[in-house]
C-alpha cells in the first residue's frame, strides 16, 4: 500500500522541478540574509517546523531541513496533529511509502511495528488519508534526506505527556530524526498573531513547556508541548531559526497565520 498525496498542487507544486526550484530559491534567500550563519553548522535531533502552503512558510521550514541534513539521519519520524478527522491516540502510517512527487519515500514499517508494542500508537487510515500537516513534510525529507526512511505519525485527542513518552524513546535513537509539526495562531491582526505567536517563541526559546499555556495557539499545540517536556527532562538546547506570518507573503495584515521553525539537539 501506498500512502497517497492528497495535497500536491495545493499546499505545494505537483511537479518536482518546481519543488527544487521553490527550495533552490529558499536556499539562495538564507545565503544572503540569514545572519546567524553558525546556526546552519548544527546537528539538531528534532525540528519544529510549519505546514502551511510552501508560498507561506515554505522557507521557514526549508532552514529547519537544511540544518538537520548535517546530522544525517537514516529515519525521519514526522509527527503532526489531525486536522480532519477526530480520533483519540496516535496512529502510525502503516503503509510500504509515501508518496511525493519527486518519487516515492520507503516508510520504515518494521521500526513502525516496533513502536506500536510499547506505546499506545495503532493505525487508522483515516487519520493519514488527507492529513496536511504530515504530508507537506515529505517533499522536505525526500530532499534532503534521499536515502532515509520515513515514519508518519498523526496524533488526534491525546494528553501531550502521553506523546512525550514515545518523543523522548524516539529521540534516544541517534540515527533518527524527530520532525514537529506546527503552525501557530490563526486569524488575528498582525499585531495580536505577533503577541500570541511570543508566547509560543519564548516557550521554545526558554525550554519551558508550561509557558505554553499562558496563551500559545499552535495548531500543533499537543506536539509541542510534548517535544518541550522531552526537552527538559534531557537538559537539550533550543535554537529559534525563523519565525514570520503569512502577512510576509500577502501584505494582508488583517487575517494572518503564524510560523516558526527552531532545532533541539
């Protein structure tokens, strides 16, 4: 079975040469503006990334990869929250690929098989067949990590420390990589997206997952908080690599959709 696309031509172009061009273009951008050169020499073991169309946040998430492409991991698991179908736990993609359109990306059903003995994750193919926010990842990790494995794990009503557990097993593994997936607040002014969107910034920023709760509105709040707790219980870093709103594509100030992009190693 094949894990199909169901976003290609929306979220991100449907033909790969367009998808290189797109990425090309982000890469020439941190070139030359990207201050804070030293952060490109990381070796993360987990991302928070965005999920939006690539013409929005597009370039926030290509940093994230680009960074973690240092480390060279063997298996990417991609985690993101359920925006269309409401369950309760963690489903794991068990499917033989997934599909891109830059070819397909083998998923890692043994390693998946293995995960579903010690932790609460079971597959529903529903949580998988239209979920965005998992799939926009895939372009990335077919780039920038062309030989490796993929694990996709979609979470629907679930406590974050529950997550928590099966982030910090994951992240104990050196040949993985741990992709978040994230946006933030959705729909203010510029000025209030810009206040909310601190909160869930300095959360990161600070290490601290209970900052979280003073007001952070990622849609991927679940994921978050759980990847923070890891965070602290293992004493790892943060780095903030980008953060901006849709407001930077439109110039509509009105009804914006926050993004950030930061590595824990």
């Amino acid at each position: 079975m094949k894990r199909s696309a169901a976003v290609a031509g929306t979220f991100y172009p449907r033909r790969c040469r367009e998808i290189e061009e797109m990425f090309a273009k982000f890469n020439k951008m941190v070139d030359r503006h990207f201050t804070k050169k030293a952060l490109l020499k990381l070796k993360p073991r987990a991302i928070i990334v965005p999920h939006a169309g690539y013409i929005y946040s597009g370039f926030t998430a290509n940093i994230a990869y680009r960074v973690a492409a240092n480390n060279k991991p063997r298996r990417i698991i991609v985690i993101g929250p359920s925006h269309h179908y409401y369950f309760e736990g963690i489903s794991g993609a068990m499917y033989d690929s997934f599909e891109t359109p830059c070819g397909d990306i083998p998923i890692d059903k043994s390693y998946l098989e293995k995960i579903e003995k010690y932790f609460p994750v079971k597959f529903d193919p529903k949580a998988h067949r239209k979920e965005h926010s998992t799939e926009v990842q895939m372009p990335f990790v077919k780039h920038y990590f062309p030989n490796a494995k993929v694990v996709e794990i979609v979470y629907g009503k679930v406590a974050p420390a529950v997550l928590a557990k099966l982030i910090y097993a994951l992240m104990k593994e050196k040949e993985n990589l741990v992709v978040i997936s994230t946006d933030l607040s959705h729909f203010y002014t510029l000025e209030e997206a810009k206040k909310r969107d601190n909160i869930c910034l300095n959360a990161v920023a600070k290490r601290d997952p209970a900052i979280l709760d003073r007001g952070c509105e990622a849609c991927g709040f679940t994921g978050l908080k759980a990847l923070l707790a890891v965070v602290k219980k293992a004493n790892l870093k943060t780095e903030l690599l980008d953060y901006r709103t849709s407001a930077d594509a439109t110039g509509d100030e009105k009804r914006v959709v926050g993004y950030m992009s930061a590595v824990v190693g």
